[in-house]
C-alpha cells in the first residue's frame, strides 16, 4: 500500500510537471522520447533482473532498486521549473471535494475531453481485466508456453521503439491526426479481438504492428491534450483520470476473470476488445466534432 501510493504521487507529479519542461510547439517530440524509455528499459533490464534473482535473491535486488529510486528522487530534484501555485487553507476533505467536483464541472463542459478521457478508462480498465487471462491462456492452449508469452514483450518493444523513431523524426498534418489516431484505436481493438485465434507467428506480428501504430497515436493524444488542458487543472484531470482507471481496472479485472471460470480464454479476451471497440465508437466517434477541435487546437 506504501508502494502504491509513492507510485500514484510520482505519476501524478510527472503527468502534471512534465509537459511544462517540453519546449513550446515539440509536445510530441517530448512523448516520442518518454514513452520509448520504459520498454526499451524494460526489455534491458528484465534480462539483467533475472540473473540478479538467481545469483543474489530477491532482498538485495529490492535494496537494489531502493537505491535507484533514492537516485531517481535526487535527479528529479535538480529540476529547476516555475510552478503555479493556489494560495489555499490547510488540505481538508472539504477542500478535496471541491477539488473533485470542480474537476468533474469542468469535464462536463469539455465534451471531447470526457470521451478521450471515458475511452481511456474502459480501455485500460479492460486490458488490466484480460492481462491475466493471456498468460493463463498461454499456459493451457495447446501448442502455447508461459515462455512464448514472455516474447510478446519483445515484439511489442521492437514495434514501439521503431514506432518512437518515426514519430520523433516525421510530422503529421493537424487535420489528420484525429482520423489517424481512431483508426489506430479501430485496428488496435480488433487486433485483441483475433489475437489469440491466430498463429504464433501472427500473433507477434500482432503485437509489433500494435506497438508500431499504438506509440504514434499514445503521443499524438497526449501532447494534444496537454497543449489544451490549462495549467491550472491539469493534475487535477489527471487524478481524476488515475482514479477512474485504477477502479475500472479492478472492475473488468473481476468480471473478465469471472468469465475465465466460464468461457474459453480466447473468448473472453475477444468479448473485451469488443467491449472497448463498441466504447471507442460510443465515445471518439459520437463525439467526432468535439475531440477533433482538441488535436487540432494551436
């Protein structure tokens, strides 16, 4: 629980703080470079993490990463950066609802923020939900292994990292951002729904091409979202976003699982994607108009 919290903090004051140190008009740019570092850090770093498990045990790999994250919070300190500031009381859970219901207030006024951000809640929430069900799909369909699932990572890592590069040296015109970015969520969902109906092979040519297209539509979303949220709220949205998914995600986690008892694996994972391609079309595309203004806002 000490964990998770330290963790929604630090995400929290990264999703807030970031946006501000990319320069003026390379928002993208900035997110091609950051959403590269956890996979390829990932990747480098599982291989490395295994071989501490076997030659040192579990205790010194954890003071391992202690030191990194006190090496962490000491960098992050030099960040030297001009924040804005509400004069406010002492925090009560007053204050703290005022907060949550201004938040709320304001989402309802932005009807292409509340279906960006609506999709990204069942999104999440429904991949958390059937993460579990692939490995236990790998584990008893026949002719699939724990192992094989473990190069899924690697497949997606390589469709990302060459995803990130494209985006960091390309530009996209405005106007097409938003019909680039739905048809990636479209194929993305559809890719879930068939990916564990088709060949091995396929099924990491799969995970590459998802990796590749979804990268470039995660950095497109962000920095237009960011580029519209004033500064004033955006930790605030942010939160409220993190909370909505984490809640989300135990949901789908339960109910998908509960499926799991039920249904064949494939099948459950399938009725997920098609979950969220229903709620892709319910929210981006219903709102089409709204959240277009926000990826081609200035």
């Amino acid at each position: 629980m000490i964990l998770a919290s330290l963790g929604a903090f630090d995400q929290l004051a990264y999703d807030s703080i970031y946006p501000k140190l990319i320069p003026e008009g390379m928002e993208e740019k900035g997110y091609a470079v950051s959403s590269m570092l956890y996979p390829v850090i990932r990747v480098a770093m599982t291989p490395v993490a295994a071989l501490l498990f076997e030659k040192v045990g579990v205790g010194l790999i954890l003071l391992l990463q202690a030191g990194l994250s006190i090496a962490a919070a000491l960098t992050e300190n030099c960040i030297r950066i001009t924040e804005e500031k509400e004069e406010t009381e002492s925090y009560t859970f007053k204050l703290w609802w005022e907060d949550v219901t201004e938040t709320v207030r304001y989402l309802k006024q932005e009807k292409g923020l509340r279906s960006i951000f609506s999709y990204m809640i069942i999104t999440n929430g429904v991949a958390s939900g059937y993460s579990p069900l692939l490995i236990a799909g790998f584990r008893t369909i026949p002719g699939l292994t724990a192992a094989m699932y473990s190069l899924f990572s690697v497949a997606e890592f390589l469709g990302r990292s060459i995803g990130g590069t494209v985006r960091y040296t390309t530009e996209m015109p405005k106007e097409k951002k938003f019909g680039f970015t739905f048809g990636v969520y479209m194929f993305y969902e559809t890719m879930d729904m068939i990916l564990l109906w088709i060949p091995y092979p396929f099924m990491l040519l799969n995970r590459a091409v998802t990796g590749f297209l979804g990268i470039n539509s995660a950095n497109m979303r962000e920095a237009a979202v960011q580029r519209y949220l004033p500064d004033r709220i955006r930790s605030r949205i942010y939160a409220y976003q993190s909370v909505t998914i984490t809640i989300m995600s135990a949901v789908f986690t339960l109910i998908l699982g509960a499926l799991g008892e039920i249904m064949d694996y494939r099948m459950c994972v399938t009725v997920g994607a098609a979950v969220t391609l229903i709620a892709c079309l319910l929210t981006i595309f219903r709102n089409r108009v709204e959240v277009r203004k926000i990826y081609e806002a200035e």
